[in-house]
C-alpha cells in the first residue's frame, strides 16, 4: 500500500472532516507527531466555528458577490501573479548568476563569453514584452 505523505494526509484531512475510517491515515497520525498536532488543532477550530458560528446561514446575494469578485479570466489572475513575482524571480536570476560565477572562476575573456546569455536571461525576466519567439 502506498505511503501517505504529510501534504497528502493534511489535504484529505482539511476536505474530509467526517470521514471515519482510513488506514493510511491512521498509520500516519500514528507516527507524525507534527500531523497529529495539525489534526488536533483542525478538530478544535472546526468545534469552535460550530458552537460559535453554526447557525449562520449566508444571505441569498452571497454566491453572486462570491462568482463576482473572482477574476473574469485566467490571464486576469495570472498577470496578477506574475506581477507580484516579478521581483522575486529577478532577485533569484541575480543570486544564480551570483553563485555560477563564485563556484566556476574562470579567465575573463571566457568570463565575458559566458556573460551573454545571462544577460539576455535576465533582459527577458524584467522585459516580458520583448519575446521573440
Ligand atoms: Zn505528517
């Protein structure tokens, strides 16, 4: 039988709260003390939201406020994303172009003919807008 990692086991947890029996959870919360902890902790905040949120019941305009709000289309969201990444993946081009050139010194013509590419990486990265291909 195929071993349930802590990613996996905390999924099916936070989906399937009723669920009653499953081995394969069983055996992991057996022997993660860290999923054990995660379990305890998801069983108390879901009591608490019953006994302190249980008879709230959405009013009949909640679900269109809901499908309003999200993103009209994929592009929409993902342009969202890769804004907010940007500086991210720039700031990690600069670290890998940091290490390669402190793990392999080499002379400096070859230096400069190694350069190239990554600079044409790095323009891509902030330029978007230049593809080409
Ligand atoms: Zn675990």
């Amino acid at each position: 039988m195929k071993k349930m990692n802590c990613g996996e086991l905390r999924d099916r947890l936070t989906r399937n709260a009723d669920e009653r029996h499953d081995p394969a959870k069983e055996r992991h919360l057996e022997q993660c003390s860290a999923c054990r902890t995660y379990a305890e902790r998801l069983a108390t905040a879901r009591q608490l939201l019953r006994a302190h949120h249980g008879n709230v019941e959405p009013d009949a305009g909640f679900s269109s406020r809901v499908i309003a709000r999200l993103p009209k289309s994929p592009t929409e969201a993902l342009g969202w994303a890769a804004v907010r990444f940007l500086p991210a993946t720039v700031a990690l081009a600069l670290v890998l172009v940091w290490f390669t050139f402190q793990a392999t010194p080499q002379p400096t013509e070859a230096a400069s003919a190694t350069l190239a590419p990554t600079e044409d990486l790095l323009s891509w990265v902030i330029d978007p807008s230049g593809d080409e291909q």
